[in-house]
C-alpha cells in the first residue's frame, strides 16, 4: 500500500506541475491576446484617424469625400493631382507675368534713355554689348556708368511710387 500512496502523490505532484504550467501559459497567451488587442485597437484608431484626415483634405478641395476607404484615397491622390496642376498653371503664369513686366521695363529704360539723350542711338543700345570687348573692358564700362544707371532706377522708382 505504501507503493500506491507513493504513486498517487507522485501523480498528484505531477498534475499540480502540470496545472501550474498551464496557468502560466494560459496567463502568457491571455497576456499576449491582450497585447494584440491593443495593437489592433491603435492601429484601428491610426487608420480612423488618417481616414477623418483624408475625408477633410477631400473637403477642403471642394470635394464630397467618399465614405468607402479605396475611393478616398483615390479621391485624395486625384485631388492632390489637381492641386498640382494648378499649381504648376499659376507658376506658368507668374513666369509669363515676370517675362512681361521685365519687357516693359527694358521698353521703360529705353524710353527714358530716348527721352534725356536725345542722340541715342536705341537699334544699337538694343544689340547689347559688341562681343569684341573684354571682361576687363566691361567692367570698366559697368563703372563709369553706375553712377548714371543709379540717378536713372532711383528716378524710374520715384516715378512708380507716385
């Protein structure tokens, strides 16, 4: 009888180890199911979050944002496309803006130039400067006429800010 009370605790050892390593990988698993949980929840809540984002970018184009999640972000890509087809409109204009009012300023120049020098001679000013000069020759030039170029802008920005 010994020998089957010995058993019986050895078993019942044995079944308390057992029961003590299920418990502790019932506590890991539910440990980690909860771990996984709050991954989904945040990541729910990131996704929520980008799509609330999206929805009012849409808005803010002047676009009915679509509820389901594909054709946001096709609408938000198309949106973005358009923003930057404007964009690159308006930086075609401000360049054809800028060529213009560059134009009617060299026209300006000449036109006052005309006016106080009365024996210019604009076809030529117009060819810009002979290609037979130095480096070192224009520069000379571009000193001895600073002085007048200056008087001129200064008068030219007198006249425009009346």
């Amino acid at each position: 009888m010994v020998s089957l009370t010995a058993e019986v605790a050895k078993y019942r050892a044995s079944q308390q180890s057992l029961e003590a390593a299920a418990r502790e990988a019932r506590e890991r698993a539910d440990s980690e199911v909860r771990q996984a949980k709050e991954t989904l929840d945040l990541q729910g809540s990131r996704l929520e979050d980008l799509r609330i984002a999206a929805g009012l970018t849409v808005t803010g184009l002047g676009m009915e944002p679509a509820s389901d999640p594909q054709q946001l972000g096709a609408q938000l890509i198309a949106a973005v496309d358009g923003v930057r087809e404007e964009a690159r409109a308006a930086c075609g204009e401000v360049d054809a803006a800028r060529q213009d009012r560059l134009y009617l300023g060299v026209q300006r120049v000449f036109a006052v130039a005309r006016s106080h020098y009365l024996d210019i001679d604009l076809e030529e000013l117009s060819k810009g400067y002979p290609v037979d000069y130095t480096d070192a020759e224009l520069d000379a030039i571009e000193e001895e006429v600073a002085p007048f170029a200056q008087v001129l802008s200064d008068k030219m920005q007198a006249g425009d800010e009346e």
